[in-house]
C-alpha cells in the first residue's frame, strides 16, 4: 500500500520529470527527422536521379551504336562509294551534334584504321589501341553486344572520356569493323554536378574515372579510399571530416556510383544541439528531484500532522458521544431495571458494556481484522437493542471470506449511531442492516461497505448540506461521526477512498464506505 509521500512524490514527478523528458524526447526525434529529409533523402534521390542520368546516357548511344551497325554492311564499299560515305557521315555528325556536348565519332575497319570520323586521326588513347585489348578485344568477342570503356584522359583524374562501341558485322556475320562514340569526361561530369553533394563513378576496376567535387583517394592514386569504397548509407570519416555514402550499380554492374555528402559541420550542429538538451536535463533532473523529495516530505509531514489532531480529535468525540453520561445513564437505568426482571439480560448488558469500555481503550493499532470490529460492534448493538427493544431490528450480510480483511479499527459504530439517531420510521421503528463486499477496480480491488436505513431520509437541503461537508469539510458538526469516519479513510487511504451518503427514492439513507481491499495480516 502506497504511503501519501509515495503518492506526493509520484505526483510532483509527473508534472516535473515527464515534461521535461517529454520535450528531451521531441528534441530527440526532430534531429532524427532533420537527418532523415535533409541527409537520408537527399541522398538517396540524388544518386537515383543521377543514375538514371548515367543509364539514360549509356541506353542512347547503345541505340546509335545499333543503329550504325545496321546501317552499315560494308564498310570496304564506304572508301569507294563517296556518296554512301557523305550519306553516313551525315547522320553520325547530326548525332553526335544533336545534344551539343562534344560528342565524337569514329568508324574502324576490322583491322582497326580509321575509315570515317569526327577528325582525320584517332585522338590519344584511341589511336595505339589494338584488338588484343580494351574495348576493341572486348568487341571482337562480343560482336553483337555493346561495350563501353572509359580512356584516361592527360590532366587531372576524374574527367576520363567515355568510349561506347558496337561491332559491325555483314550478312553473314564476318566482322567488317567497329563504331565508337566519345563523350567527353566533362559533358558526363557537367550532367551529373549536385549543389548537395559530391559524385564519385567507379569502374569495375575501382578505378574513379568521373568525379565532382573533391578528391576521396588516398596518395594521389585514381582508386578510391577504402573508408569511402567499403561505406553504403552510413557515416564514415577521412581526411578528418565526416561523410555520408551510398552507392548504386550503374550500367548493367559495370560501374558503380557513390554519392558523398559532407556532413561534418551539420553533425557539429546536432552535437551541439544535443549536449546543450543532456546538460539542461543534467542540470535540471538533480534540481527537480532534490524539490520533489523536499517538498513530498513537508507535504506528508503535514498531512502526518494533520491525521494525528484528525484521529485524536475523532478518537475524543467518539469517546463523547457514544460514552457521555448520558449513554451510560440510559445503559445503567436499563441494567436496574433489567435486574430485576431478567437477571439473565441485565448481566448480559453488563459484559456488553465491559467488552466496549475495553475495546475503546485498547492500544493504538491503526488496523484490525474484520471479525475483531464486528465483535465490537455487535456488543454496541446489543446494548442499543435492548434499549430500543423490537423497535429496533439489525442484520448483516457479510461473506465468511471477508473475515480476515483489515479495516480502520472502530469503523462502523458512528455510521451505526447516526442510522439508530435518524433513520426510524413514521411508525418509530428502526431497521438497519450492514452488507460487505468486494467490488474489482483497474486500480485495485476495493472493500465496500454499506449500512442502510429504511427511515425517512434527508431533506433535500440537509442531504446537500452533508454531501458538501464531506467535499470540503465545511461545518463537521453537522454530523460529527460521518465525517470523521470520511476524514480518516482519505488521510490513510488517499482521495479516491472514502465515505458517500445517499437517498434512494424507496426510501432510507444509505451510507458507503469505500477502502482498499487488505486481506490477511498486512501491516497498517
């Protein structure tokens, strides 16, 4: 059972630490959503649409190399035919002319001489090249496939020329010779340039042979770092600054895209994000919880105070009213009487009174079995019985597994004396009867007590005016032991228990009690 520190304490926590965590958490979460559009997405679209720029590239002049190659069935006629040789160079220079991004063209017989192209000669790394290697050995042995290749172009790396060729073959399937198509390193660089972020295209090789931006090698060599090489949408870091990679295969596998986003000083904003919230929170959780300890305990220190004045002022008007001269007058006159008429009852009054007189001087336990107070309350109406005689009638309806539940010692007995005060018929007769249950709640199983009346009731303004007491305590000496009773329960229990009084439209007053369900020897 939850002491009202706990419950202080767990309260304060509440409205203090879970805001608090609360906005740590949604801080938390707009980071990995600002990384998520800004980092992550980007990413990804960028190297998918810079993809299919490059497939788009390569798909076109496989076309054109198509293209050529069934146009063209004998090359050998093209050095005589001046006419046929004008007719297909003026196709290939519309071609290549279309996009203006200074595409060349060149056509080779089988014996790799230049039969037609965009200049007279073969441009550097063309010109040496044989069929024993490069795109032309790859050609020859594919004839029906097309080939691409990149030529290391004199300079800086990272604008190698791209070469994209197809065998020509005759009707009968002799090879006749090759066409080529050069793109130049820039024009596929210029296509693929991001303001975000860097480009790197890798050949089977790991060789770069198109990049934008920086350089990510490591000694000037052409092929890529391996921090970058071996990354795919993660962080790494060279060169002291820190990247976010992907990469993508490009033409079939043949190459291989990276797309690399620096991300060092948007981390650095992050970090700093985040160790400013961990310190405010470092601050500020030994702050809050420093409070809420001290604050608890000066609230349950006053509540403390408060339920011991409650239980002695209730303990000294129980004692008052239910053993003022007056009750004990009207005990004794009985027991006179009564021995005269029947000794028997009168003794039997007397051990009533004396189990009552030493029950409510009995120690100070808080708590006591069910069965204990019943044993208690028993006595006391037995002795208002026989005061009252037949006009009095009181049952119980309580399950014999419920006789070991803990209760608030002298429980029932004020709510009792105001049933015998209020609750008699027009016809003077009284008729009481006490019922306990078990009622299950989310919260916890609750004992339910109920002591009802078959009077007269309350008056519509007297049943306002003791609802409102109970609410706010206003005016307690309205009636004095239901109040009390209601006090008690929520100082050991807490708000949510308590005492309710109603009037059901049959008639009678009905009090309920509600506490927590303590069954067997729990400790107060």
């Amino acid at each position: 059972m939850q002491t009202f520190q706990d419950e202080v304490r767990r309260a304060l926590t509440k409205y203090a630490f879970l805001p608090t965590l609360f906005l740590a958490a949604i801080g938390l979460i707009l980071v990995l959503a600002s990384w998520e559009r800004y980092v992550v997405a980007v990413s990804d679209e960028s190297r998918m649409v810079t993809a299919e720029v490059l497939s788009g590239i390569f798909e076109d002049y496989n076309s054109r190399t198509l293209v050529v190659a069934e146009k063209v069935t004998d090359i050998g006629k093209l050095r005589t035919d001046a006419s046929a040789r004008a007719q297909l160079y003026s196709y290939l220079y519309h071609e290549v002319n279309i996009t203006h991004d200074g595409t060349l063209f060149f056509l080779l017989d089988a014996e790799n001489q230049l039969v037609l192209g965009s200049w007279d000669y073969l441009p550097t790394g063309l010109a040496p090249m044989g069929s024993q290697w490069g795109i032309l050995r790859r050609l020859k042995e594919k004839p029906s496939e097309p080939q691409s290749e990149f030529l290391v172009r004199e300079g800086e790396y990272g604008e190698d020329d791209l070469v994209i060729g197809r065998a020509i073959c005759d009707e009968a399937g002799q090879l006749q010779g090759y066409i080529l198509f050069l793109l130049p390193g820039r024009y596929l660089r210029n296509n693929i340039t991001s303001p975000y972020l860097d480009f790197v295209l890798q050949d089977e090789y790991g060789n770069t042979r198109i990049r934008t931006g920086a350089s990510y090698t490591n000694g000037g060599l052409r092929k890529l770092a391996p921090e970058i090489w071996h990354t795919d949408h993660w962080l790494t870091e060279f060169h002291h600054q820190e990247y976010y990679v992907t990469q993508q295969p490009v033409a079939d596998g043949t190459f291989t895209l990276f797309s690399i986003m620096p991300v060092t000083t948007l981390l650095q904003r992050y970090y700093l994000g985040i160790g400013v919230v961990v310190g405010v929170l470092l601050l500020m959780l030994p702050i809050l919880y420093v409070s809420v300890r001290r604050e608890s305990r000066a609230r349950a220190r006053a509540i403390a105070e408060e339920e011991a004045r409650a239980t002695a002022v209730f303990e000294m008007r129980r004692l008052e009213s239910q053993f003022n001269p007056h009750f004990l007058f009207n005990t004794l006159e009985n027991i006179k009487f009564m021995v005269k008429l029947d000794p028997e009852a009168a003794q039997r009054m007397l051990m009533d009174l004396s189990r009552i007189l030493r029950y409510s001087i009995k120690g100070e336990e808080r708590k006591v079995k069910l069965r204990e107070d019943l044993s208690y309350t028993h006595s006391y109406m037995e002795i208002q019985q026989y005061r009252f005689g037949k006009r009095l009638s009181y049952e119980e309806a309580i399950p014999e597994t419920m006789q070991d539940c803990r209760i608030p010692r002298l429980l029932f007995q004020p709510v009792l004396e105001n049933a015998i005060r209020y609750g008699a018929e027009e016809d003077g007769s009284i008729h009481i009867r006490l019922g306990i249950c078990q009622e299950r709640q989310e919260a916890g199983d609750v004992l339910c007590v109920r002591i009802a009346d078959q009077g007269l009731g309350l008056p519509a303004e007297r049943l306002q005016a003791v609802r409102r007491m109970l609410a706010e305590g206003a005016d307690p000496a309205l009636h004095t032991g239901i109040y009390n009773i209601h006090r008690r329960l929520q100082l050991m229990y807490g708000r949510a228990y308590g005492l309710q009084i109603a009037c059901p439209p049959e008639g009678g007053t009905v009090v309920t009690m509600r506490l927590p369900f303590e069954k067997g020897d729990l400790t107060c």
